[in-house]
C-alpha cells in the first residue's frame, strides 16, 4: 500500500520546520541541557526529508536506500513511521536469485507458483515454505497457471515451449512447442480441458507478429493458431464463463475472441494520444462482463466486453499510478479493483 499523499506531505513539512529550527538553534544558542545541533543530526534531518519525499513520490526503493543510510544515533520516532510506511508486507520470502516474472494463487489459495528468470518455477505453501521446483525449462519463465483444480500447473518460457506439471509430484506431463520467441504467458478454460499462450513471432520480410495458441490440455495437441497486431503478445485470460478469450499486445490493444466461434476478434483501442499504452496485465470481472486492462501509461482502464466501450479510466495526473501498471485483478464480488505497478505500489 502508498502512504497517503496529505500525510506524507505534512510530515515532510513538518521534518523541514524541524530542520530550519534546528539550523536557527545552531546559530543562536542552545538551551541548557539539550545537546547541540551538530552536523550529523542535520546529515540525519537530511536523510529523513529524502526519505518522505520519496515516499510522497512513490519511490518505495529510494525511500529505504534513505532509511538505511541515517545515522542511527538519531534514529526515534519519524524513522521508525517512515520506515513502517517503506514497508508494509506482511511476509517477505527471498524466492529466487533473479528477477522474478509473475505470481499464481492456487484455486483453494493454499500455494503460490513464482516465475522467473533463473528458468524455474517454484511452489511455496500460505506460509512462504517451499515445496517444490519445476526444473525443465532452457530459458527464463515469464508465466504460470494452475488449473481450475489446482492438481497442474502450466508454464511458458522464452524457450518456446509451454509445459505442465503436476502440482503434487513436480513431474512434467506435457511440453508443447513452438510458441514464440520471447515474453510469453498462458492461461486456462474454466473447465481446465485446453490452455490458451501467447507470444510474438518475427521474420525479416513480415517484421513482428503477435500469435495465440490453443492446446489440449490432455494431449498437448495444437487446436488453433490465431493471430493479432504487429507487436508481441504478452498477457492473455479467458472470462470465467468461457465464452470469451482476451490478449492484450504492446501496440495499445486488446483482442477479444469469442470462443463459441472464434471468429475476428473484438478490437478495444484505447484513446489515442502521445502517451505509449502497451498493454501489461488484463482480468475479467466474476461475471464476464467487464475488462480491466493495466499499461505502460499507469493507467488501468475498465471495458465493457460485450459492448467494446470504455467504462472507466483509472488513473491520471495527480492520483493513481506514477509508473507503469503491471497487473491487475477484479475482487471476488467484482466490486473492487486491485492493482500492481513499477512504483512498487499496490492499490485499490
């Protein structure tokens, strides 16, 4: 969560006056019994107004960098609000040695699948215990998925491959391929009977391409290729009802396929001006009626799937996200909307 930008900017103020009373104090005289002002308690002030204005700008990591440099004679209350406002986990796990890509809840919320770029997925309890590590994959793994039953997991990675595990065992039971060159992701049908991944695909003459597939989750056979835009492919989700499978590109737009007939897609085109809105993260709503749609602008925008019109715009000067929005979720009665970005904030 953000610290709410009034407080953030009271307290900045506040630390600021400290800092000008303190310098006055210094140049004046110092009352009996109290220690001067010296440079290392203003070295102090210093690093705390760095640190709140960071905090006010969302630059979570900053923020700490700040925190961990002040003097820690001075250390008292302001340090330790700001340092709790840095950092509001409730847990933190050190889950890989490199970047990691994406994030999966099991249906009965029991485990959580992490991706990453060190080629592995690993399975972790509630508590942050791990459990096992999918081991298979020859490049980095940017999406993970359990199905509907939770029994399996699929992954896509850089290597052009698509797998599934078993949840329990750790064993790869399928491996399908070729899917792309790069950024790819996969996602389920609600009955858990086929999985849908994208990706991008390029040649010298046609340039790039953004290509969707759809496999038998049983087999690994190939059902459908389609494909969209001239930019790559990298998020994809399927509304719970089944009846509609949505990607969404990084040239701005979002494909939405029926998949009672999969014919053309849908187009939704958001506004057009100068600002680059490649697409990061999508999500149905519980009742398959609206799309939430997380880009590089900051912004999260909310579509109606049935009428291809824009419902809503989250974000903008002043309020919301300050760098790109990366994913996003509908709560489980669709009336809320949650949202992760590059600012290393989450909100609502």
């Amino acid at each position: 969560m953000n610290m709410p930008r009034k407080s953030c900017t009271l307290l900045l103020a506040v630390i600021l006056a400290c800092a000008v009373l303190g310098s006055s104090a210094q140049q004046t005289s110092v009352p009996s019994g109290l220690a001067p002002v010296t440079p290392a308690f203003q070295s102090y002030q210093a690093h705390i107004a760095a640190a709140a204005s960071a905090l006010r700008l969302d630059e979570t990591s900053e923020a700490k960098r700040w925190l961990a440099a002040a003097p820690q004679e001075y250390r008292n209350w302001e340090w330790r609000y700001l340092s709790s406002q840095a950092e509001q986990s409730d847990a933190v796990v050190a889950a890989h040695d490199a970047v990691l890509t994406s994030i999966a809840i099991s249906p009965d919320g029991t485990r959580i699948a992490t991706s990453a770029s060190d080629k592995t997925v690993k399975l972790w309890d509630a508590g942050g215990k791990l459990l096992l590590m999918l081991e298979g994959h020859s490049a980095g793994v940017w999406s993970s998925a359990f199905s509907p039953d939770g029994m399996r997991v699929a992954t896509a990675a850089s290597d052009s491959t698509v797998r599934v595990w078993d949840a329990s065992s750790g064993k790869e039971l399928l491996k399908m391929q070729p899917n792309g060159r790069g950024i790819a992701a996969v996602a389920w049908t609600p009955d858990g009977r086929r999985l849908a991944s994208c990706s991008w695909d390029f040649t010298r003459e046609r340039g790039v391409w953004g290509i969707v597939k759809l496999w038998d989750a049983q087999t690994g056979a190939l059902e459908k290729s389609l494909e969209f835009g001239v930019k790559p492919i990298v998020s994809i989700a399927f509304s719970p009802d089944g009846k509609w499978l949505a990607v969404g590109t990084w040239d701005s737009h979002v494909a939405v396929w029926n998949t009672e007939s999969w014919g053309e897609p849908q187009v939704l085109t958001p506004p057009v001006d100068a600002k680059y809105k490649a697409v990061q993260s999508l999500a149905f709503s519980p009742d398959s009626t609206r799309l939430a749609v997380a880009a590089k602008d900051a912004r999260i925008r909310v579509w109606d799937v049935a009428g291809h019109k824009l419902l809503a715009t989250l974000g903008g000067r002043g309020w919301g996200h300050r760098k790109w929005a990366n994913g996003v979720a509908f709560s489980p009665d669709g009336r809320h909307i949650a949202s992760v970005s590059t600012d290393q904030t989450l909100r609502l």
